[in-house]
C-alpha cells in the first residue's frame, strides 16, 4: 500500500484528544508496514516545518494570525492540492475544522477514496461558533456523503451523525483506545500526601466545566485538593474562581504535561472527574481508569459507553447541570469507591486495534478501487 495521509489540526507534540487519537493511529499503521504522512497545522510557529517522529513524516503549516481555533492554513490547502496525488487515500480529522473540508475537495479533485475521522459534537462551543454551524451544514453533508468510511469514535457519535445528516451514511465505530499496560505499570508521585486528590485532564473549554469542581470544592472536607491539568480560555476563570472562595491552596493548576508525568497523576489521583456537556467519546477518562482511578462523569451518552467498557463499580455519574452540593457529595463517594492495583484482566479497547482496524478498512476500499479500475 502507498502512502496514507492523516490530516489534523495539530499533531504530537501538541496534546488534546484529537492529537492523542491521530498520533496513535499514525504510530500503529507504521508498526503495521504502512507508509504515513501527517499534514497538519502549527498555530505557534515554533514546530518544524517537516520532521520525522517515530517513522512519521510530519508537515506543518501556519494558520492566519497563528488561529487555533478554526486553524484556518491557506497553505496547507495549497499544498494539499498539488500533492493529493502523492498519495492513495486522504483521512481527514475533525468535522469542526476547514481542514476537513480542505481534505475533501482535494480528494475529490484527484478522484481519490476519503475517510473521515468526525469526532463530531453536533454543535459549536462559544456563541459564535454555534452561529456557524447551520450555514456549514450543508457542506458538511456532502463532505460526510462523499467519504467512503466515517470512523465513529463510539455509538454515540454514530447517533448523532446519524440524527444530523440523514441514515445511510457510511459509518462504522472504531472506539478510541488506551495502552493498558502503561497505565496500569506506570509509577505513581512518591508517597501519597495526606489530601484527597480530585483530578480533571483536558482542553479549558467552557463546555467542559472544569470550573464546577472548583465551585463544588467548599462542600468538602478539607483535605480534598483539586488537581486540573490542561490549557485553554476556561484558565483564568479557574484561576480567578479559586482566588474569589480562598481555594488557591486547595487547586494545582498545571499546564500540559509530559505524557510520563500525567501518567503519574492518572495513577496517583483518588478520583477522576470529566465534567463536559459534549463529547464524542472521553479518552482521558477511559485512561483514568485504566490506571486504577474512580470516575466520576457527567451523564452524556459518550461517557456512559466508556463506563461500559469498565466493571462495575468504576464509574460513577452526575446530572449535567447538577449543584456544587450534589456534585460534592458525588466526589465523594466516588473516592469511596477506592482504587484498583491491577486493570491488566480488564478488556478495553486499544490503539492497536484501531490501527488494526483503519489498515483493514484502507485495503479494503483500495482494492475495490482498483477492481473497479482494472474493470
């Protein structure tokens, strides 16, 4: 097989769900003998231009005013144009991008097979980019129908599309995955202290509602800290919520971690916490887990198919638009729920399964272009 191209937004080592999702995927298929590429963006002009990570070639472009929202890269649609041909299949990643897009009308200009990769929420998460998304649409009926394959992270996601642009798509779920062993083998942060430790992981967005930990932190004892790592516009609302109710000393706001060390949190954490309104699947709750750490989710159809994939007794759910009372009393008892030292028996889904799945489906509709063009 010839060359595969991922496109994405940003790519390793910019980190985020999709980030973790596409480096995976693109990692697995080299293991697996497949020739990758990934063409992406890099808002803070500091990454190279083209390098090598793990076997992974990598081209970078900038975005107009260093974007990192809409990732708006003029240049990368340039390139994409002149080199689509370069390759036998594009795989786009993120409905909520013009990359997407960009991939599609390259694809169908070179008459080559697209896969698309949605992780689709169904709606914008600011006033503005909600208003965008009735007039795209459209459009993005027609990138999603001129796919041959739309990768669902989970059912849900399945659902949505599904609800959104029509039955009939063609769609299938290959679930996000985690690497179990090192979850489960990876060394926790010394010695225990003497709090309770609350951990949040991801992207500060105001769809995520980290800011409600915070909030709901005066309704525990005090030896419950919150542990929030990530970046994002949700930063200086934490920051200001916690200096306002005199929680400085209870919050450990850290930005984005070297993957050994957020590894250590996962394992040293009492309970894990994903607040989020949207999601298409929960990758850091699902790692969370697997290191051992209760969960504690608000109760989205996305987060209720990753508890699925845990034994009973792991998760734990709170209404979305809960009280910091009833959300306290949640921590709570999901810290009750203790700790478990070994997840190596549990059987959850895996990134090499993914790209197991994203090489099988690859040949698949490769060969049947070239039945069809030997017909």
């Amino acid at each position: 097989m010839s060359a595969i191209a991922l496109i994405t937004p940003r790519y390793a080592p910019a980190v985020g769900g999709v980030e973790r999702h596409v480096e995976a995927l693109a990692l697995g298929l080299v293991g697996l003998g497949l020739e990758v590429e990934v063409i992406t963006t890099d808002p803070t002009g500091r990454l190279p231009a083209v390098e090598q990570r793990a076997g992974v070639l990598v081209r970078r472009f900038p975005t107009i005013a260093r974007d990192a929202v809409f990732f708006l890269s003029p240049g990368l649609g340039a390139w994409l144009a002149r080199n689509a041909r370069r390759f036998q299949l594009l795989h786009a990643h993120l409905y909520h991008t013009p990359l997407a897009l960009q991939a599609a009308i390259s694809a169908r200009a070179m008459g080559l097979p697209l896969v698309l990769t949605p992780h689709y929420h169904g709606t914008g998460h600011s006033r503005f980019r909600r208003l965008l998304h009735p007039p795209y649409r459209p459009i993005g009926r027609w990138m999603l129908r001129y796919a041959r394959r739309i990768f669902c992270v989970s059912q849900a996601e399945q659902r949505l599309l599904a609800q959104h642009f029509g039955e009939g798509l063609p769609s299938l779920v290959v679930p996000n995955g985690v690497e179990v062993e090192e979850l489960a083998g990876a060394r926790p942060l010394g010695a225990h202290s003497d709090r309770r430790r609350i951990l949040a992981v991801g992207r500060l967005e105001r769809y995520k509602q980290t800011d409600m930990l915070l909030r709901a932190l005066p309704s525990l004892p005090d030896d419950y800290e919150a542990v929030v790592i990530g970046d994002g516009p949700l930063r200086a609302t934490i920051q200001d919520t916690a200096e306002r109710l005199g929680l400085r000393h209870r919050l450990r706001l850290l930005r984005h971690l070297p993957r050994r060390e957020l590894v250590a949190w996962y394992r040293s954490a009492d309970a894990f916490v994903s607040l989020s309104r949207h999601e298409s699947f929960g990758i850091t709750a699902l790692e969370a887990a697997a290191a051992g750490t209760p969960v504690l989710l608000s109760d989205i159809p996305a987060h209720r198919e990753v508890a699925g994939y845990l034994p009973d007794g792991r998760a734990a759910f709170v209404r979305v638009g809960c009280g910091t009372a009833e959300l306290g009393r949640a921590i709570e008892q999901t810290v009750g729920l203790g700790r478990i030292a070994d997840t190596s028996t549990w059987q959850l889904p895996t990134w090499a399964a993914l790209a197991r799945r994203a090489a099988d489906e690859y040949q698949a509709i490769l060969g049947r272009a070239a039945d069809a063009g030997g017909a």
